[in-house]
C-alpha cells in the first residue's frame, strides 16, 4: 500500500543557480504552499489552494502556519570522527592535525567506540537539518562500518569513506598502499549503492600519502563508474609550501592529485582557499567540485575562499561545515559565517545563493541533483521545516521583515538548531524538535 502526506507551509526551494539565471529566476515560492509525498518521494508542490483540492479526504495533512519548508541540507564536508573535538583551541591546521586530530581519531579502532560517536553524528546533523553529507571516517574500515550501519537506520542518502595515509602521521593511523587500496575495495563491494548509501575513496590530503598510495586510489576510482573521492586541497599556506617540498615535480598543489588520476566528476576537494587560475581551469574541465567550508577556514585561521574565482571558472561549489575544524554542524550558521568571508572581500553572499549552496548547488557537485538538493517531482522527500517562532529573537525580527529573501536572510544570521521543528529523509520523519 502505498501512503499519501502532505504538509501544508510556506515553502522555498532552487531550481537553479542565481549565478547563471538571476536570483529571481533560480527559486520557488509558495507563501501558502504545499508539498505532497507518496511513500519517500515528492508527487507534487505547489500553492495549497491549487493542491488541496486534489487529495482525498482521508489524506493527512500537517499545517505549519509557522513553519518555513526548505529541502534537506547537503553538507559537502565532514569528519564524522571529528565530532568529540569540536572547538578545539589555538592551533593552525598541520599543529591542529598533530595535537588533536590524530589523537582522537586513533580511537577509532574500536567499533563500539565508532558507532557510538556514529550515532550521535547523525543525531547532530539531523537535529540541524542535514540530510546528506559527505563524511571522512578514519583509516581503520571499522570506521565506515560503523558509519554506514548508523546511517542505514534512518535511510540517510549519505557518502563516507576510509582515510587512505600512509605517511607523516602516527604509526597507530597509517595503512600502506596496499593495505588502503585492498581494505577500500572490500568497503566499496560492501557498500557502495548499497540503499542510499555511497562509497568516497578518501585519500587524507597529498602530504600523508605516497606516491603509491595516490596511484593506487588513482586505479581504484577509475575501476569504478560512481564512486566518489573526496580529499583535502589548499587548506593552508605552510600546508600548500610542504605538498611543493614533497612533490617537487607538480605543477601546483592540485597537479599532485590530477598526475595520479583523481580529479572526477564525483571529486570532491575540501576548501581550495589558495588556488592560482590554472587549478580553477582544471577543476572545472574535470567536472571537480570544492567544498567551500567557512566556520573552519575562519577557526583554524587558514583563509577566505574566493567564491568568486569558482563561479568564473564555473567550478561546482557546495557548502562543507568541516566538523571539527569547523565549529557548527548548523548549515543556517555555516552559510553566516560564508556570509562575512564574502563580506571581507568587499562582495555579497545572496541569501538565494546561500541556500542554493546548501542544497541544490551541494546536490549538482556530488551528481545527485536528479534525487535530491529541491523539492521538484519525483526526487527523494527529504526536507526541514524550520520554526518562524524557534525564539524570541526569530520571531520579532521575522515579523519585521518584507519577503522571503529577506526571511532567509534572517533564518541564516540567526537561526542554528533552535529553528529547524523537524527533519525528513525519504519522507520519513528522522528529527522533531
Ligand atoms: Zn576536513
């Protein structure tokens, strides 16, 4: 048997990016709208006075007269392993790495351990919104183990992978080449297109691998149609100066990865700050995409991404939080802070385009805009309703405020967890408030 809901709210999602349409071409609005689903997939959207007339009278309905109904965020960057280290002070990324990074994720041998913070990950990410996300475990394959069981209970469309390293890093977190394309391999026929979920050969960052084990996730993602890599690029200066030492014979940071083969249509590269022409050019001519990640880039002090750069080069940009160089899971806190990297570059963030970036734009640069990232027809039912009423504040300065753009624009300065009411993957209901 087949199940009818519907939901009956305001209503917002992009059909395409302001970039290339203009903001008022790039999204739908519905003041009083609603959005019906049939078992976990969107059967129609529209104004509520168009679509009631068409269900049935024993359709159940749920009204939010408050309510504000956006699709699922999509994070493009995140360590699931991260999640116990959250706000960690003082370091820069290579310090930062050593002092707390390698540390905490040495605990991840343990399965028990895994799926315990797993599960608490997923908890986090539902409770903010997000509904897919593209996830580093850490080298030990348990990780992702754990990883994917705790993602299979709620029907989460996510992507994770094990870290492949095997240099300049504890002897307790490295694998060997062989090791890392072998135990990769086994976890991609476990998993990969396994329900809703995807398989990322996940190469920590060139200077902890070899050239054999770059060559070797080279081989692996060209054995495969649609698996994902996803790898750290320009994150930091002292980084980008030590991937030069290492690899005296590339052209430029992103060369290292583009000469081993892992610059895909499903690549993707966390925060590329510090890009010449030459690596947006290849990016885009590979169909690569960046996560554009601020909270972190601001906490760990490695610089302002130039989203302007990406959108001449037509380079794939989605949102990534970064968790736990990151200091939000929250995506409407993650695109706040996007907002005043843009700012110090004496440019404008849209509200359009920030909720383009966390949703549709986070759909097209992991290829899966056919299912997810809006609320067209026949995509996968996962969206937020957030609360026009979450607290005092909201609900004071939305009452102030003249449109929808403007509504956003306030949801994304002051809203966090408080504002999302409930969460739907599939169409089931995965986080209520
Ligand atoms: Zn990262």
């Amino acid at each position: 048997m087949s199940q009818l809901k519907a939901w009956r709210s305001a209503i917002i999602h992009c059909i395409a990016d302001p970039k290339e349409v203009g903001v008022e071409q790039a999204y739908e609005y519905f003041e009083d709208g609603m959005l019906i689903v049939k078992d976990d997939k969107i059967q129609a959207i529209g104004h509520a006075a168009d679509l009631l007339p068409t269900l049935d009278c024993d359709t159940l309905v749920e009204h939010h007269p408050d309510g504000l109904i956006t699709p699922g965020f999509i994070d493009t960057h995140i360590h699931y392993p991260q999640t116990d280290m959250i706000g960690s002070y003082g370091e820069q990324l290579l310090t930062w790495l050593n002092t707390y990074t390698f540390p905490e994720e040495g605990k991840f041998h343990d399965k028990t351990h895994a799926r315990d913070v797993a599960d608490r990950f997923l908890k986090e990410l539902l409770r903010n919104g997000t509904t897919t996300a593209l996830v580093f475990g850490t080298v030990h394959k348990v990780s992702v183990d754990a990883f994917f069981e705790a993602s299979e209970v709620h029907n989460l469309r996510m992507i994770c992978g094990k870290v492949m390293m095997d240099r300049n890093a504890p002897d307790f977190l490295t694998d060997t080449p062989e090791t890392s394309y072998q135990e990769s391999k086994e976890l991609i026929d476990t998993w990969h297109n396994k329900g809703r979920l995807h398989y990322a050969i996940t190469p920590r960052f060139a200077p902890t691998s070899s050239d054999e084990q770059l060559k070797l996730a080279g081989k692996l993602l060209n054995e495969y149609d649609d698996v994902y890599m996803h790898t750290h690029l320009s994150e930091n200066k002292d980084e980008c100066a030590w991937v030069q030492d290492l690899f005296p014979e590339s052209k430029n940071y992103l060369d290292v990865y583009d000469q081993h083969k892992l610059l895909s249509e499903r690549s993707v590269f966390a925060h590329g700050i510090h890009l010449c022409d030459s690596e947006y050019h290849r990016l885009h001519e590979t169909g690569s995409a960046i996560a554009f990640c601020p909270t972190s880039n601001l906490f760990i002090g490695s610089g302002l991404f130039k989203l302007n750069k990406a959108e001449e080069h037509k380079v794939n940009v989605g949102m990534g939080t970064d968790v736990g160089g990151g200091t939000s899971f929250s995506m409407l806190q993650t695109l706040n802070e996007a907002y005043k990297v843009i700012q110090l570059q004496n440019e404008n963030l849209s509200p359009i385009k920030s909720l383009y970036l966390a949703t549709l734009g986070g759909a097209k640069a992991l290829r899966l805009e056919d299912k997810i990232g809006n609320l067209a027809v026949g995509t996968e039912a996962d969206f937020v309703i957030l609360d026009k009423k979450a607290t005092p504040l909201l609900s004071s300065r939305l009452a102030l405020s003249k449109g929808i753009e403007e509504s956003l624009f306030v949801f994304m300065t002051l809203g966090d967890d408080r504002a999302i009411k409930a969460t739907y993957s599939a169409g089931q209901c995965v986080h209520q408030r």
